[in-house]
C-alpha cells in the first residue's frame, strides 16, 4: 500500500490546522484567561449578579444546618459513656460531599 506525497502532505496541513486552531477555541473556555465560556453572555452575567443574595443566603444555610448537627453530635460524644451510646451519636456513616447526595435534596429549596 502506497501512500502519495499529494496525501501525507494533505494530513500534515489538517493536522497543523487543527493545531493552530485549537488555542482560540479552548482559550475562551479556560478559566483565568479572561475570557468568560462561549454559552456566556452579558445578560447571564446580569442573571448571576442578580441570584448571588440567594446563592449566598442558601450556602449559608447549609452551613448553619451542618454546624447545628455537628454541636449537636459534639454534645451526644461528650455525654457517652460506653461504646455503643458513642455509636448512637453517628446512626449512619457521614455521605461523601462530592457524591452530589447533597445538591440534589437541597436543589428543591
């Protein structure tokens, strides 16, 4: 099988295109380049400005929630006497934070 110049020189050009090009793509993506993702526009930006009081008033919440279930099982640690009322301080393992368990019960907020 015999590959012509005509054809090695055809994949060579693609490839040093694809190459050249690939920058101005993924530049506008690429967080610190100043400049914000394609799908970004002006009125998203007024859209986000817009929802950060609830944005903030939810992740506040949220850590209010765990702070208020931490003391709480803080208290239930410093009363135990034995290893099963220790056990009784924690029913259930702590979920993973990344797992998304947690978005997804506080997405109906």
């Amino acid at each position: 099988m015999e590959v012509s110049l005509q054809r090695i020189f055809a994949i060579v050009v693609c490839v040093a295109l694809l190459a050249a090009s690939a920058p101005l793509v993924f530049d506008r993506m690429m967080p610190g380049t100043g400049g914000a993702p394609m799908f970004r526009d002006r009125e998203a930006k007024e859209l986000a400005l817009e929802q950060f009081p609830e944005m903030t008033a939810r992740v506040l919440k949220r850590i209010e929630e765990r702070r208020t279930k931490l003391d709480q099982e803080k208290a239930c640690v410093e009363v135990s006497r034995t290893a099963e009322e220790l056990r009784k301080c924690r029913p259930e393992p702590p979920r993973n934070p990344w797992d998304g368990a947690d978005r997804a019960s506080s997405s109906a907020d």
